[in-house]
C-alpha cells in the first residue's frame, strides 16, 4: 500500500460506513534502510538506536557466519564507518531489528497503539517467527524467545483493542500454532502456516525445483491442522497470498476447466473450519502470467534468474519454474473490466496487465450468477448461515482415493459433506450411498440426474 497517513485515515473511515474493517501489514522483524532508526543507527556505536539492529564487529570481507539471506548471498552486510556487519534475512535493504532492546520492543509497541488508536482492525504480522533470531547460532526461525515477546507484545497491545490479528509463520507446526492462536487470547487471534505450501518441489530443494503435487499428501497435512487445532487454535485457510502463485494455475486447470476448478477449490477450502481469506482476483479466478524475464519485477525472481543461469541452467526451464512459482504472478494488476489496464489505472501500471484481462474481470463476472465471483459470495453466505462451518469437527473421507477429496463436518445438529473430484477426468462417486438423503447445498456444476460420477473438478456440498 502506498500514499500517506491521511489516505488511511480516509481508507479507514470510508470502510467503516460499509461496516468494513481494515487489516494493516505489520512488519516487525526489520525495517527499510531509510528508516529513521537505522540512519540514527549507523552514526556512531554509541547512538541509542544502534542497539535496535542486530550489529557484530569484524573486518571487511570476513563474514561473522555464513548465514545466507532469503533472496541469496549472505545475511551480512558491511558498513565500513562502524567497521561492523549488520544482519539481514531478507535484503541488505531490510535490516533485521533486535527484540533483545526493550527499548527497541518499546517503540514498536508505540507504534502499534497510534495505529490501534487510528482505528485499525486488526494486523497481519509478517514473518513474526523469524523475530527472534539468533545469528551467532544459526537460528533465525522459532527462536527461544519467540512466544515470550509475542505475549508480551499482545499484552502491551493487541489485548487493549478489538482486534483480529494473524501471524505469518512459515514454520509453524500444529503444535507452535495451538500457541499462536491459544484461545486465551495470550498471542493472536490465528496462525497463517505453510505446510501445504511446499508440496509441490523437489524434496529438500527449492521451490523453483518443481515436482508433481503428492495428493495423498496435501489431504493428510490439511486434515492434520483441521483436527489438531480444533477446539484448541485457530486456522486460516487459504490458497493464494501476495507471495504465491494463483491457485487455479497452480493446482486447478487455468484453461478448459478454468472455472470448474476455480470452483473446486474454492468449495474444498470454504469447507474447513477457520477463517477464510481469499486474495485479490483469486474469487475471479485470475491466473498466472508468462512474461519475458524484463518483464518481472520480483527481486527473488530476478535473482534466482541471473544466479542459475550462472550454474548453467538452461534459460527455458529457469522459466517455466518462474512461471509456476514466481512472486510477481500474484502481484499483477487487479482485472476490473475489460478496458485499457484492465481497469486498473489511467497511468502506466508497475507491471503489464495479465493479457486474458478481456475475458477474466470484475465487470464480467459480478452480476452472472454462474460466475466464480458469484461461487464465492454464494459459500460466505452459507458459512454465515450454517454453525457447522464454524464448529463442526473435521473427518477425513475416502483417505486413499487418488483422485477424490472429501471430509465430513459434524456438530450436534449439523452434519455436512464435501465431495472434491481434484482432477479432470470423471470418476465415480464412491459417496452416492452416504449422502443420498442429504440436502445439496452448492455444487460447481448445473445438477445432474446422475450422481453416481464426478465430473471434471466437479465439488459438492451435502448438509442434513
């Protein structure tokens, strides 16, 4: 987001008539270059912002560790008029802060009321497992001071509003996430986790390295969060983010069965219990893009480009992995309709619109009751109106078929089915018997006479 304070001051008053409520990104593990802080930091050792950064003494081109960044090379950056090493995760632009400063904690802690006090609803908190790193030892995920800042954090703040909050943690496990979003309201409201994210790679690669999606997998890993969480945390279910590619490309089918699969996928996760975020164009089922490499934008792709190529990657299979995985496949513009930029801006947008913008828009899809964005209000709709989205327990169905994902919702007056054909071949419906006398809710298809297949990505919801 870009602009000033007034512009969210704005932002958030024109929501609130609409009884809408705004999240704001919360960066809390580094800070820009720019920062106030950290050009107070560099001025001497002796500055009381210095210890806000994370510095080690040494000499130039002899690295403290050989801790690698996020986006390549090390995490070490040199300035030589302190003749120290800062430390960075990501960027040499993004210093990491240190939340060993109380003081440090303190502003931060300031800086959350005066936008609390603005009138946000809630936060997103970037990479917060990473907050409490401790290079010297290699650990920058999880670290042993983790959940004691993040309840000392809530309690200085969060706790003093009505807030939603959600914490980034690509290395959350079930267990770490009963912490974070504990029902006692100690840490955060719910837990953003990863574990489904990386199936589709190369074991103990990266993510450019592709693989085919182990579907048994994807059902096991998502069954295990939806039972060990439930009654003791919180989930966040969700397919797409800024930082990953679009689902309907990536595991759905963006061509002939664009909008079934769309649908699919979206009905598979509605279906779970927690709270759904669905990310920009995903309810109009947007897809990925194939632009030549000056095209992108993304520094992780733009660096992962030049250092393959330098390996001796061949140039095409370094962007047929861009073009499954990359960053900047989420961050094209919004498709409002079918004009010049896709709607978006009169003026010359940061990236190329994706070219199906005639056929894949806002415009197009908001009023056509058959639509994916039409999918999408129709299953907020039921989650509102049927407690057993919200409450019911989690049972897998038909554990080992390969093709099909179903699972059952249950509580003390609901029980609810969802039958997921995952593919796009027809297959037989292994669960006509079981659902036969419940009511069907929603499907992704017009209703057939026959119930016995599944066609294409074809996705039902049962209810009695």
């Amino acid at each position: 987001m870009f602009g000033c304070v007034d512009d969210m001051e704005a932002l958030i008053a024109e929501a609130k008539k609409y009884n809408i409520r705004i999240i704001m990104d919360l960066v809390l593990n580094h800070t820009s270059n720019k920062h106030r802080w950290f050009e107070e930091a560099k001025k001497s050792k002796e500055n009381p912002y210095h210890d806000f950064y994370v510095w080690r003494d040494g000499e130039e081109g002899v690295l403290p560790n050989d801790c690698k960044a996020v986006f390549g090379g090390s995490a070490w950056e040199w300035v030589p008029e302190l003749q120290q090493y800062y430390f960075h995760q990501f960027l040499p632009e993004q210093p990491d802060l240190n939340w060993e400063n109380p003081q440090a904690r303190k502003e931060i802690y300031d800086m959350i009321l005066w936008w609390m006090d603005k009138g946000v609803g809630g936060f997103r908190l970037d990479v917060i497992d990473q907050i409490a790193k401790e290079p010297d030892l290699k650990i920058t995920q999880n670290g042993p001071r983790l959940h004691e800042y993040i309840r000392e954090m809530s309690k200085e703040t969060f706790q003093k509003g009505d807030l939603i909050t959600v914490g980034e943690a690509w290395g959350a496990t079930p267990e770490l996430a009963k912490l974070y979003s504990n029902p006692d309201g100690s840490e955060f409201s719910m837990v953003f986790q990863f574990e489904h994210i990386g199936l589709d790679q190369q074991e103990g690669k990266e993510k450019w390295d592709l693989a085919p999606l182990p579907f048994l997998k994807l059902k096991q890993i998502l069954t295990r969060w939806q039972t060990e969480l439930h009654n003791c945390g919180w989930n966040s279910l969700f397919w797409n983010n800024h930082d990953l590619p679009r689902i309907v490309s990536r595991w759905g089918n963006d061509k002939e069965y664009r909008v079934e699969s769309a649908k699919m996928l979206a009905i598979l996760l509605h279906g779970m219990q927690g709270t759904p975020y669905i990310y920009q164009g995903e309810e109009l089922g947007m897809t990925n893009v194939q632009y030549e490499i000056e095209d992108y934008r993304d520094v992780e792709i733009l660096n992962m480009y030049q250092e393959r190529r330098k390996k001796g990657y061949a140039k095409e299979d370094i962007m047929r992995s861009i073009y499954a995985k990359g960053r900047d496949n989420a961050r094209t513009p919004m498709q409002w309709d079918d004009t010049e930029h896709a709607g978006f801006t009169d003026g010359t947008p940061w990236m190329k619109v994706n070219s199906n913008y005639k056929e894949i828009n806002a415009k197009s899809q908001v009023k056509d009751p058959d639509s994916i964005f039409s999918c999408y209000k129709k299953l907020i709709q039921l989650r509102k109106q049927y407690p057993v989205f919200v409450d019911g327990n989690f049972t897998l169905l038909l554990e080992n078929d390969e093709n099909i994902f179903a699972y059952q919702r249950k509580n003390a007056n609901q029980t609810m089915v969802i039958v997921c054909n995952f593919f796009d071949k027809t297959v037989n419906m292994p669960l006509e018997e079981m659902c036969k006398d419940m009511e069907l809710l929603l499907g992704n298809y017009k209703e057939s006479k026959d119930a016995s297949i599944l066609r294409p990505y074809e996705a039902r919801i049962y209810i009695k």
